[in-house]
C-alpha cells in the first residue's frame, strides 16, 4: 500500500470535529490515520498484515 506517510494540510475552514473526524476514520479502516498538533491529517498504512 503506502511506503511512507502522506501528509494532508487542510485549510482553517476545513477542520473536522471529533465526530467527523471519527466517521472518516471509519469509512477508511484499511488506512491509519492520525492528526497532528498542526491540524495536519497523517495517513499511513496500516501495521501488520
């Protein structure tokens, strides 16, 4: 899948709440996804196999 992390910048307006952050995650369960302290969603691929 992914070698390496991607990195989302989103606009202020952008920002998701912890619910729809959480929805988004779900519909995307194959990935791992993370935000920073930026605002920034990390996606990378999912540990183990």
């Amino acid at each position: 899948m992914l070698d390496d992390q991607i990195i989302l910048q989103m606009p202020p307006d952008l920002q998701m709440t912890e619910e729809q952050f959480f929805e988004f995650c779900q519909i995307n369960r194959d990935l791992r996804i993370e935000t920073n302290k930026f605002g920034e969603l990390l996606i990378m691929s999912p540990t183990g196999s």
